[in-house]
C-alpha cells in the first residue's frame, strides 16, 4: 500500500502531514487570537520526485537520495504579525516541535532555512533506533529513503530489499538501516513475523499489506508505563502525545497518541 499525496493549498504532502498543518495553524489561532498566522510553504507535485529534485532542490539543496522534498513530508513554515522577529520564530518552534514538525536548524536563530520544518511522521522512529545504536550517521539516508518509499517515489536501487525495510521499521520491527543490504538483522526480523524463507518480494508484498499497530487516539485508550532504572540520575524529555512525571525511582509515562521520549542519562552511583 502506498501513501497518497493529498494537496495542501498550492503543495502536495501526505495525509499524516496535512492534519499536523491544520493542528499547528488551530494552536497558533489561540495562542495569539489572530495577531500571529502562519506563513505556509512547501513542495508542488510536479516537484515531488527524484527529476524534481534536479529542477528545484529546494533551500537545502540536497541530491534526491537525502531529500525530503519527494516526500510529502518537507514544509516551510514563518510566523507574521506582532513581536520580532526572533520572538516569532522561538513561538514557532514552541508550537510546532510539541505537534511532532522536526525544524532543520539546530537552534531557532534567524539562518537561510530557518523555515525548513519535517513531519516525520511514522518513520521517525527509524531515526531514534540508529541513534540510539550509535549509527546516527545512517539516521537521515535511512528516514528519506523509507518516507520516498512510502509515497512511491524513490527512483535509486534495490527497491525491493529497502521496501522490505521500510516496512519492518513501520510495524515496530527494527531491522537497522533502510540501505537495501538484507544482513543477519533483517532476516531476524522477517523470521520474528513468520516470512522466513520467503522469496523477498512476495515478504514486501505482505509486508505492505500489514496494518500499522494501532495508536491511542483518545484518553480512553491511554496506556500508562513506568521507567526506572536504579543507580543513574536521568531527566526525561517528551513531545506530542508522550507525557512524563518524575517520581521517586524514576517516570511515571503516559502516551496518548505518537511523541517522543528523549532520555538524558548521567554517570551511575
């Protein structure tokens, strides 16, 4: 099954994309009543594919095979109305990183592409796994690589193979990078789902079919968990639907629907 691209003004992004827009436009509406708005920008459809990235690479200027622009997925987001200019753009980054939008920069200081926002969505996940095995520098390739598969519009080699990829990380199977090597880990993970042995283009084929694990979409179906983890200080940072409250021997968490949990870890006892 592959993600359509639905449009969004004059742009294209996938569906996850656009109701994060309309959450970031509603939650700046009642932060500011209308004295703030947001400048929304992104990707047109016939610019949303590798030949596009060769047209307009966009302010990143990135080749095909590390941009998000063919994905549906990279926006370019200002605040306009009252304060400066550097108050709007920490506003923005106040409101749009809860609401799960990644900024480029790394700090909110007024740059080149200070605007340059990623939903990541569902694969960014991909991302935390290979951070936290300290392969961050296959985190970027392996994200662009599984969004561009999941609308459709990778043009580079070994589809099949990072397909099978991509759709492992997707229904929580961590299978290390999206790079189209099918090594040890992969297989692993095919066998945890019962596709061992299988020809790989038949196990991408069921793969896609495969329903995402379902998210709490309401406080009924919170789900509560606890995290301790005795003798090292620790602080826990969260985003989106993940909520934290420390308690005595470690954090109390609540998740309502996808976020993050970042956790800092300190020397042991």
């Amino acid at each position: 099954m592959t993600t359509p691209l639905v449009s969004c003004r004059t742009t294209v992004v996938t569906p996850d994309t656009q109701e994060a827009l309309r959450r970031l436009e509603v939650a700046v509406k009642d932060a500011y009543d209308g004295r703030v708005t947001v400048e929304y920008g992104g990707v047109k459809a016939p610019l949303a594919s590798w030949e596009g990235v060769e047209t307009d690479s966009g302010p990143l200027s990135l080749p095909a095979p590390l941009s998000m622009r063919p994905t549906g997925r990279e926006v370019y987001l200002r605040l306009s109305g009252e304060g400066s200019h550097m108050a709007r753009l920490a506003a923005l980054w106040g409101i749009a990183i809860p609401l799960g939008f990644m900024p480029w920069d790394r700090y909110p200081v007024p740059s080149a592409t200070e605007s340059v926002f990623h939903y990541f969505g569902p694969w960014g996940t991909v991302a935390d796994f290979l951070h936290g095995e300290g392969r961050g520098d296959l985190a970027w390739p392996s994200v662009c690589c599984a969004a561009q598969i999941d609308v459709g519009t990778w043009g580079g080699g070994q589809l099949v193979e990072r397909t099978v990829q991509t759709h492992l990380h997707r229904l929580g199977v961590h299978c290390g990078p999206i790079d189209g090597e099918i090594g040890p880990v992969t297989l692993a993970a095919l066998r945890s789902l019962g596709f061992g042995g299988m020809a790989l283009s038949e196990a991408a084929e069921a793969l896609k079919g495969m329903k995402t694990p379902h998210l709490a979409k309401n406080s009924e179906e919170r789900q509560r968990g606890s995290l301790v983890l005795g003798g090292y200080p620790m602080e826990a940072f969260t985003s989106g639907g993940v909520h934290t409250v420390k308690t005595r021997t470690g954090y109390a968490i609540t998740v309502d629907g996808p976020g993050r949990l970042i956790l800092s870890i300190g020397e042991g006892d």
